[in-house]
C-alpha cells in the first residue's frame, strides 16, 4: 500500500478465537479454578422443530449470501492474562460492517481496537461498492488506489462474519444441541449451546492440550426460516497463573433485508 495509507488490519485475529486464547495460555504451567456451566436461557421449546444437524450448521455462515443486506458486529475481548496483545490498551477488537448483496455488492466496514502503533484506539472504515473503495482514518475518506481494492477485501474477508463463525464454532458443531426457540436480533432463531464434551475440548484448546478448567460457554442462534447464523458467542472465565483471565468472542447478524441498509460512497 502507498505511504499515505497506514497498513491494513494485521491478521492477529485471522484466527479470532485461537489468537486470544493462544496468548491466555502461552505458560505450561497455567492453573484454573473449576467453575460450572451456565444453564440454558430461557426459551420455548423445540419439539416441534426438527433437529438441525451438524452439517446444516456448517452451512450457517454461508448462508448469509443468500440474504439481499443485513448488519453485523464482531466483538473479540479479553482481560487479564487473555488480552490480545494486538488488541490495543484496552483488550478489545471490534468491527461493525453493512453489507448489500443485491442488486450491487457494496459493503462498509469499520474496525477498531487494533493496536497498529500510532493508529491504535482509532477506528478505519473501508468502503467497497462495486470496484470502487475508500479509507478513511480519523478524517477525510480517501480513495484506494486502483489495484489495492483487492487487497482491502482480502483484509475485510479475514474478518467477515462467515470466517469468524467458522473459526469459532466448526470444530464445535458436531456438540451442539437445540434447548430452545427465541427472538434474537429481531429474529425467529433456534438456539443451541455446547454440550460438556464440546466444552471440556474447549478448555483444552485453551490448555495447549492439557486443559484450562473454569466456566465456559458456547451459544449459536440460527434463523429458524433460512438456517444463517443470527448470532454466537463463546466465552470464558478461568485462572492463568492465579491471576483472573476472560475471554470472549461474538458474532451478531442484524438488519435482516432492512431496506435502510445502505452503503453510500464517502463525500
């Protein structure tokens, strides 16, 4: 990129999840405090809906392209011995986007929390709408030069709402199961939490292998009429070296075909 554009989003959450945890969990001799599961949130009951398979849940993600626009929200946070040393002082990296399939592909997206040197703490906003695309770093929007939109999409890609849930949630989905029928984001969802098994993995995820007992959860809503994915998240709270550590990862899907779902280009 030319020396007017600070570079991209670094791909420290490429991996949203593994990325923090990896970094919670960097000691061998890492020690947890065992703590219970959260049961599950109130909801009405499922029996007369059919099961939805693991492999109906791989497709989740992807089904958001079958949508005509909608909003999201990614959240990735930590604190204590968990906190994304890319994140920026505060431990959180946050990206809000709109994006419209139909009729043309646009999308506006806005990233913060990013920790790049100076530009840490501000928010960058990439605006794409066609084969055109802006930047804009706390003041005027500025166009891309021609031949770097590509590479701006190939940023905004590794941290879309499909690369999040598949990184979060794909070796998990096999341990879902259904508790309930809920409103979520002004959707009819379905929603399903990890059983014990899908957890106590987790945590070993977390341990390197060995396990990092504490309190974790894993929740996924999924579009009842559609099958894409409303909402996940995946949470934890444990002990790394006596020292108290969070960590959390969530996805959000909202605006659903919202026809004031708009992405104009920056003046």
């Amino acid at each position: 990129m030319s020396s007017r554009f600070p570079p991209a989003p670094t791909a420290f959450t490429l991996l949203l999840a593994g990325a923090m945890l990896a970094a919670a969990c960097g000691s061998s001799t890492a020690t947890a405090t065992p703590g219970g599961q959260a049961g599950p949130a109130a909801s009405s009951p499922v029996a007369t809906v059919a099961p939805i398979t693991a492999s109906q849940l791989a497709g989740a993600a992807a089904a958001l392209d079958t949508l005509t626009s909608y909003r999201f929200s990614v959240t990735v946070r930590g604190t204590g011995a968990a906190m994304p040393s890319a994140a920026g002082m505060n431990g959180t990296f946050g990206m809000d986007g709109t994006v419209v399939l139909k009729p043309q592909k646009a999308l506006s997206v806005s990233m913060s929390g990013m920790g790049d040197g100076m530009s840490s703490g501000l928010a960058v906003t990439y605006t794409i709408i066609g084969d055109s695309a802006w930047m804009q770093l706390g003041g005027a929007a500025m166009p891309v030069p021609a031949g770097q939109g590509a590479t701006i999409q190939q940023t905004i890609d590794a941290f879309s709402p499909q690369r999040v849930f598949g990184q979060s949630f794909d070796q998990y989905l096999s341990g879902m199961h259904q508790v309930g029928q809920e409103q979520k984001n002004g959707v009819v969802t379905i929603h399903l939490q990890a059983d014990a098994q899908s957890l106590d993995a987790l945590a070993r995820a977390v341990g390197g292998g060995t396990g990092v007992p504490g309190t974790w959860k894993m929740d996924l809503w999924v579009a009842r009429d559609g099958g894409y994915v409303v909402s996940a998240v995946t949470s934890g709270s444990y002990q790394v070296n006596g020292a108290p550590a969070t960590m959390l990862v969530q996805l959000d899907i909202s605006g659903i075909n919202d026809p004031a779902n708009r992405v104009v280009a920056p003046s």
